[in-house]
C-alpha cells in the first residue's frame, strides 16, 4: 500500500470540542434514526469545510479512507449518503438549533448581551427553493439568492441561526431571528441590532419578551435635524474610545433613550470618502458629457414600436455641490431601553462587528458563497454545517484562552499544515508520524494533539 498522509489539525479541532463538550454526540445522536453514520458525515462535512472545501460530490476522491476512519466512520460512504445525511440535517434543522441552543446554556456559554445581523449568499443556477431576487450583500444583482441572520454573544459562542427567503428585509428577518435567540436569553438581557431591524414593532416585540435593545436609528435628514438641533442647545458629555473622540447628548422620549453623537474624526472620514466617490461619479460621467456634446446618443433601448434614442442636455451651474455629502455626517442617534452611561452604550453598539466578522467568516473564511443546492432542506443543512463549524473554532478559541491566531482563513492555514503520515513499509506494521507542530497550533490545541502520535514507535526502535 502507498503511505498518506492528511491533515489531522481540523480532525484536532473537532475531537478537541467534541470531547470537552459532547458536541456531535449531543446534536447529532438522537436524530439518526435509521440513517447510517449521520453523526461522522456531519464530521466529514464540518472537516470539509475546515480544509479545501471542496464540492461534495469530490469529498470521497480528496479525502483518503485513513481520515474516514480517524473521524470514526467504520467504512467508506458513498456519495449519496453524503447528500442525504445534509439533507436529514436540514430536515431537522430547527432541533438541531434547539439542541445546540441547550448545549451551549448547559456550559453557561450564552452572554447576557447578544449581537445580531443579517447577510445573504446568492446561488449558481436559479431552481434553488429559497432563491429569491433582492438586495444582494455579494454584488450578484442578477442572481438568486437567500437571507440568514445570526446572533452571536460578547465572548464570540454564536447562538442563532435563522435562514429566509432572499427577498425578505431585515427588519422582517428580525421577528424570526428574535424568537430564535430568545431562547437561551434570561429577562433583563440585551440585544444589539442595526438600523434595518430599527422599527417600533420590533422594539416593542422586545420588550414583549421582557428584553432591552440597542440599535441605530436610520440616517434621515427630517428626523435627524430635530436631533442635531438638541444637540447643539444642550450640554455635552465628552467621550474617548480608542483615541477618538465623541460628544453625545441623552435625550428620553417615550420610554426610551436616544444618545446623540457627535464625531469630528468621524465628520471628516466620512466627508473625505464621500469626496472620493463624487470624483468617480465625475470621472465615470465626464463619457457621456463628451457624447453630449458631440450630440451623439447615450443610450438605444429596444421597444415594440422600435428604437428609444436617448440624448443629453447639458445644464450648467456656477459652482458643482457634492450631492452624497447630507450635512449630516460626523452624527449618529442610538436608541435604547437602557437609561444609562453613553461610553457604555457606545462601547457596547461597537461590539456588533462580533456578529459581522461571525458572518464574514461563514461566507469566506469557510466558504459558503455561493450555494450550490437547489432542495430546501439540503441548503438548510448545508448553512448549519457551515454555523456549526465556526461554532466549533470559536468553541476552541475560547478554550484556548490566549490563542494566537484568531483569523479564521489564518487559522485553517496552521490547521491543514498540521499533518498525519500513515506509512505503510513493506515487512512490518504500519505507523504514524506527526509532522508540522507549531507554535500557534500548541496555543490552540494545546496537549490534544499529542493523541495522534504513534505511541508504539518508542518500542519499535
């Protein structure tokens, strides 16, 4: 036989979280039914993700039957388990959270402060059952695609997964994804979400469920107005976080409290970005102007009648105002149920990049963009396997403690470098040998990964 070698670093990650915490025996064991070796393809998938994320139809031709057995599969499953066991999890995708959800409050791992947001992940082909056109975080316009949303805490353990059409807004998104997350939440605990959930019903529906929020109130110049004037009769509070300084008047109205911002650094990123892209816009427009000029057409569109010839007027003015600059830039209004310190309201809305950086990892650090299932229940268990997997490096991160790698496509790096020889010699037993330790690896794995050396080499030689 050829000697293999694999990585073993994820197969480490997932045994590691498996052991401390009875991960997939807790999820995975009670649904199974008749299904065979449902448990070890939600390892083999979450291990796919891990590694070189490679289509599932390809899994069996990468991956040797030696890491099949390292993940505790007794023989080789076809393709068509693979596909069927992430059907059966998408089938039981509301248990599944409901099992996690209970798992991860049995560990007292579920922060009284939870983080929300919404994001979407488009499709190649277009018969996907929960493809729908709308506003696409991808820049794919013209493809189909769904809506998930997730909540995550202060110590990064995310806790919520909800999945919908791709047409649905945040702010309807938002009902579904609080009923979720209420679950592991206590009375008096807060939420943080952005402005698109920001309505009075969805506010009102948390307070319902005898919880606090924090959000962001929408940009609109009417509304802000009022508050800018506030904010210039009344005394400031100054603030410093990060070196940077903010002025914040608090204001109550209707049982809840607006923090009204002020920021001169931020004034003048916001004003400098937005100089830089009416630049671009003159730069990209300065085309047509010389179209215009030459009396040429701008654009031909095709109608029943015939062409539809558009042509361009120029109207000059005497000075050229920036139309993306508001006036309203350098402000910025959170509201909350919560009557208390700015710097602790402030400090706490800037930890909503915990929830973003959750989602920027499902969608690139373990590649869930874009989806290639058309069946409901097998694009639902395809974004839990994806959920589940950064669950599990943020489950062995905080094991950790002080690891020293934190980035998810940094990690997988150090994880796929660690590595398992079998070696098979001609006139003896086979053996294993462990290559690739690093440092970085120690911090996160720790003394788990010694598990897989050959103990019996020490009496061969």
């Amino acid at each position: 036989m050829k000697n293999v070698t694999f990585s073993i670093g994820s197969v480490a990650l997932i045994d590691k979280v498996n052991v401390s915490f009875g991960f997939f025996d807790f999820l995975f064991d009670g649904i199974k039914g008749k299904a065979k070796d449902l448990k070890e393809c939600a390892k083999l998938h979450v291990y796919n993700r891990l590694t070189d994320c490679v289509p599932v139809n390809h899994i069996l031709d990468v991956y040797p039957e030696e890491l099949l057995k390292q993940l505790g599969f007794r023989k080789k499953p076809s393709e068509r388990d693979l596909y069927r066991n992430i059907e059966r999890i998408g089938n039981k995708f509301l248990f599944v959270i409901e099992k996690y959800q209970h798992l991860i409050r049995k560990y007292n791992l579920v922060s009284k402060e939870q983080f929300l947001d919404f994001s979407s992940s488009y499709f190649e082909g277009s018969k996907a059952e929960l493809g729908k056109l709308g506003y696409s975080r991808d820049s794919q316009p013209g493809k189909k695609q769904l809506t998930f949303g997730v909540a995550t805490g202060t110590n990064k353990i995310p806790t919520a997964l909800t999945i919908q059409k791709g047409n649905v807004q945040d702010k309807k998104h938002f009902r579904f994804m609080l009923k979720t997350a209420s679950a592991v939440l206590k009375e008096g605990d807060l939420v943080v979400f952005d402005c698109g959930a920001n309505t009075k019903k969805n506010k009102a529906d948390v307070r319902k469920k005898n919880l606090h929020y924090l959000t962001l109130r929408a940009k609109k110049r009417k509304s802000y107005a009022y508050y800018m004037r506030l904010f210039k009769e009344q005394a400031k509070e100054t603030i410093e976080i990060n070196g940077v300084i903010y002025r914040c008047v608090k204001v109550s109205e209707d049982n809840e409290t607006k923090y009204i911002f002020f920021s001169e650094k931020l004034k003048k990123e916001q004003i400098r970005k937005r100089e830089k892209k009416f630049m671009k816009e003159l730069e990209k427009n300065d085309k047509k102007l010389a179209k215009v000029k030459k009396g040429k057409s701008l654009e031909t569109y095709v109608s029943s009648e015939g062409y539809i010839v558009t042509k361009g007027s120029l109207q000059k003015t005497m000075k050229l105002r920036n139309p993306f600059i508001t006036g309203l830039e350098g402000f910025f209004i959170l509201e909350s149920s919560l009557d208390t310190e700015p710097e602790h309201i402030l400090r706490l809305y800037k930890e909503k990049d915990k929830a973003e950086k959750l989602i920027r990892d499902m969608k690139e650090g373990t590649e869930l963009r874009p989806i290639r299932h058309w069946s409901k229940s097998t694009i639902r268990g395809t974004l839990l396997i994806v959920f589940l997997t950064n669950a599990i490096i943020n489950l062995t991160l905080y094991l950790a403690r002080n690891p020293l790698v934190k980035n998810v496509k940094l990690l997988k790096k150090y994880l796929n470098n660690l590595t398992l020889t079998v070696i098979y010699p001609r006139n003896a037993f086979k053996f294993t040998v462990l290559s690739n330790i690093s440092e970085e690896i120690k911090s996160i794995l720790g003394d788990f990964i010694l598990r897989y050396e050959d103990k019996s080499l020490k009496l061969r030689w």
